[in-house]
C-alpha cells in the first residue's frame, strides 16, 4: 500500500552538485572549514580531511533561513526609512531653491542703493552667490539619486532574494551573500552651508555687504578727502590678507614631491616619484595607499567632487580613476598625445594637460572631457597662434568661480587665464611682484573670492591676483621652500608642497 499525502507536504528532491574530484559521485555534504561542497569519497583525503561537515540540506536550510530573514529586514525596516529620507530630501531641495530666489531678490534691492564705482564688487557677490548656491543644490540632487539608487538597488536584491526562498538549486542558494550589513549604514545626511548675505546702510555716509567670507564697504569721504579722490572703495580682502599664518608643517612626505589634491577639510592625496599614492591627514597620518598602474609614477592627480582620486598614466595613454581601491580607466587621450596634470571642475567635466613630440620638443594643449568624449580644446588663439609654449614642463591648471581656465604654463614663465570659449583674457608673467629672481609658476588653484594663487618655485612664495589679473600681493612669509603643487581645502586654506623638502605647509590666508 502506498503512503498518500497532501501535495503541500510532499517532500522536494533537491539537486546536489557533482563532486568536481571524483566523477559519478554526488556531493551530500558541506566542508565547513572550506565552505565548499563535498562527496563521501573526499572526506577522508586532502585537503578535507579532519575538518568538519554538516549536510547539504542543512547548510541549503540555513541559507534559505538566512536569506528569508535579510529579505524581511530590508523590506519591513530598511526601505521604509529610505523612502522616508526620500521625502525629506525631497522637501530641503524646495526650500533651498526657494532660499536661492529669495537671496537673489534681495541681492538686486541692495543693488540698487550702492553707486556705480561698485559694480566690481556685485560681480563678485553674483559669482560668489551663484557658486555657493549652484554647490548646496549640485550636492543635495547627488545626496537625493544616492538614495533613489540605493532604494532601487534594495528593490531588486528583494525580489532576487524571493526568487531564492524555494530554490532547488544548492549551489545557487549556497552563493548568496547577504548585503544586508551594507544597506544597513544608513548615509550620513548633508551638511548645508547656506551663504549668509549681511548688509548695513547708513544712508550718505556708509554702505557694506558680506557673503561667504567676502566683505566689501562704501564710505562717502569729506569734501577735503574728495580733492585727492572722488571716492574710496575699501574691501575686506587687504585685512584679510594680513591674517596669513601657516597652521600645520607635514615633514618629508615624498622627496621630491611633485604634486597634492585636498580631500575635504584635512585630507590630501600626495605623490612622487613612486607609483604609488599616498592619503595623509594633517598631522601626517596616512590613511590609504593607492597603488596605480602606471610604469613609473603618476603624471597628475586630482579629486572629484564625490571625492574619488583621479591620476594620469602616462604609458598608457589613459586617465584612471580609484573605486574600492582599484583602479579604472575613464579616458583614453587621442594617438599621439600623453595625459599630464588634471583638474576636475564644477560642471563635472575633467580638464587634462595633453603633450606631444612634435619635432625637438613637446606641444601642450588641455583638453576639456565631458565623460570619455571630448568637448573642447584650447591651444590656440584667434590667429591661430598657440597659446602655450612648446616645452617638457607640464601645465598645472584650475577653474575659477566665473569659469575662466588658468593655466600655469612653465614653458613660457607665465600664468594664462582663458573664459569658458578658450580665449585668452590675460597673461601675468610675475614682473608686478617685483621679486629677485624670475617668475617659475608650478600650482595654481582659485578661492571663494576668485582670486587666483601660484607657486612661485624660484622666490620661494605664492602669487595672489584678483580674477581680472590684477596683482594683489605676495605670501613669502610661511617658511616656504621651492613650493611647488598646491591645493585648497574645503576650509579655504592652502596646502603647499614642497617640491626639493617633501614638506607640506597648511595655510589660513582668509
């Protein structure tokens, strides 16, 4: 007589796996030590032997245990929370933009009220508030996709996981790996820095306004000041810039020390000679080495503003970028021409000093990349003239907040700003700063006043011009030796490597 049972309770033939060392031999058991499948036959041989087993049933029941359990957690607790931070992101994006408008509606009030002499400073006000707007919003709509990716990837693992829940296949099942732990840390939410726009108005006698560091003041001066000027414009910038003192020294951290990329507040990626990189703190800690794959060492670095490490390789031709410590390639340079120093911009386009032999010496050009696809070069000018020296020194470059390029082209001792269309506005060759020895720009970078900073590896100082190339000043006071790369940090402060000492001073100069 057969035994009849419900069809619910009938018991389901699972498929075990083929023993890979021993053929025709099914494996019924799992060696725990080498979480791997097993048959009788390799129990008591190398090298299972000794070590201990469970049956497959057992494990293939603690797996679906396991992955029921996961998929209850993400679905009941996890998403919910992300949705919910989904809405909250939601409604800070709205207020930030309404914040946006309000701050440029009071912007043109106070407009209205100043005289024409301070046109100059508006602009600044306008790039300035622009910048910082434009930044708060950049990083909220990227914080808003991490989470609706995130909420999307969490979908799809569910329903991978329920395809599971009645899976006969054991080798299937016993692959799983739960990414429960990883969808657990929850991200950290944003930290706004919304600019704060301070005015004050004495009518006839004083007007003054303040955003993002920046503070400009109108004074009406008396009828026997007014013989020797008409007016007098004072910012804050000369004030703030008898305030420069150097806050950290980082002794001998590659020698020689070619260039730096800031990380953050107290971060920076660091190279040499060496083909690997380095990311150190403030007191010299290192945090994270990157080991690259170029031939030699890195030809330039640079850090996204999602904060991932970018480098050149010179042989092969590509620019890479670090993700979990490895690296991918992201451009490929055009035949013929070798990526060098890098800059990541604003826009989320990558700037890149390409060089090629072209007789007894080297062309340079920069390339501008939108993705892997190239979206502008600047070479040459409106007559055709190239607008960079021929020469092997490489070309440090930045953007500035209204969107011109500067350049430091060593070849030519000469710093050379281009607007957004690739036109030359002006050149500086260091003759204002009246120092002993030649101009030899190296670094360059640009702040939130749109003033643009060089290393000066001959004077052993930094150069300081406003947007326009007007000279301002010179910081020689730091303890500054042959500096050389230079970055700044999301504080504002400056980090100048020294290219023969390896040290690296940090800087507060606002």
């Amino acid at each position: 007589m057969h035994e009849i049972v419900p069809i619910l309770e009938r018991k389901i033939q699972l498929i075990f796996p083929e023993c890979r060392e021993h053929s025709g031999q099914r494996c019924e058991v799992s060696c725990k030590t080498c979480n791997q499948p097993v048959c009788v036959k390799c129990i008591g041989l190398d090298p299972h032997k000794g070590h201990d087993i469970e049956e497959l049933t057992e494990t293939h029941e603690n797996k679906i245990r396991k992955i029921k359990s996961d998929t209850w957690e993400i679905r009941a607790n996890i998403i919910p929370k992300f949705r919910i931070e989904d809405q909250k992101i939601e409604y800070t994006i709205s207020t930030t933009k309404s914040k946006i408008d309000d701050l440029g509606k009071e912007r043109k009030q106070l407009r209205r009220l100043w005289h024409q002499e301070v046109d100059n400073i508006f602009d600044k006000i306008d790039s300035l508030s622009q910048s910082l707007g434009e930044e708060n919003l950049n990083d909220l709509q990227k914080y808003h996709n991490k989470i609706r990716n995130l909420i999307s990837e969490m979908n799809k693992t569910v329903k991978q996981n329920e395809k599971l829940f009645n899976s006969k296949n054991i080798l299937e099942v016993n692959e799983y790996q739960s990414k429960l732990n990883r969808y657990q840390n929850f991200p950290g939410n944003m930290d706004l820095k919304f600019p704060f726009l301070g005015s004050n108005i004495d009518k006839g006698k004083e007007l003054s306004i303040e955003i993002g560091g920046y503070t400009a003041t109108l004074k009406q001066m008396s009828q026997s000041s007014l013989s020797t000027g008409v007016s007098r414009l004072t910012t804050g910038i000369e004030e703030l810039m008898e305030k420069v003192r150097v806050i950290a020294t980082i002794p001998n951290t590659f020698i020689p020390l070619w260039d730096v990329a800031c990380v953050g507040e107290t971060e920076v990626w660091i190279h040499g000679t060496q083909k690997f990189i380095l990311r150190i703190d403030i007191h010299g800690t290192v945090w994270e080495i990157v080991y690259t794959t170029c031939l030699d060492w890195p030809n330039g670095i640079s850090v996204t503003r999602e904060r991932e490490l970018m480098y050149s390789d010179d042989n092969s031709g590509t620019v890479n970028i670090v993700r979990d410590r490895k690296s991918e390639s992201l451009i490929t340079t055009p035949s013929g021409w070798t990526p060098a120093n890098l800059c990541c911009i604003r826009s989320g386009d990558i700037l890149v000093h390409v060089y090629g032999k072209s007789g007894p010496q080297r062309k340079n050009k920069i390339i501008r990349y939108q993705g892997k696809n190239i979206k502008q070069e600047i070479n040459n000018d409106g007559q055709g003239n190239p607008i960079f020296k021929d020469g092997y020194f490489l070309l440090f470059i930045s953007e500035n907040n209204n969107g011109d390029v500067c350049v430091s082209d060593a070849n030519a001792l000469t710093v050379v700003v281009v607007d957004k269309m690739g036109k030359v506005r002006f050149r500086y060759d260091g003759t204002p700063a009246r120092r002993e020895k030649s101009f030899a720009p190296r670094g360059i970078v640009t702040d939130a006043l749109s003033q643009i900073i060089m290393t000066d590896i001959n004077n052993d100082c930094l150069h300081i011009l406003d947007q326009n190339g007007q000279f301002l000043r010179c910081v020689d006071d730091c303890r500054l030796e042959s500096p050389h790369g230079l970055s700044v940090d999301s504080e504002g402060r400056l980090w100048v490597g020294s290219g023969d000492s390896g040290n690296i001073n940090v800087i507060t100069y606002l």
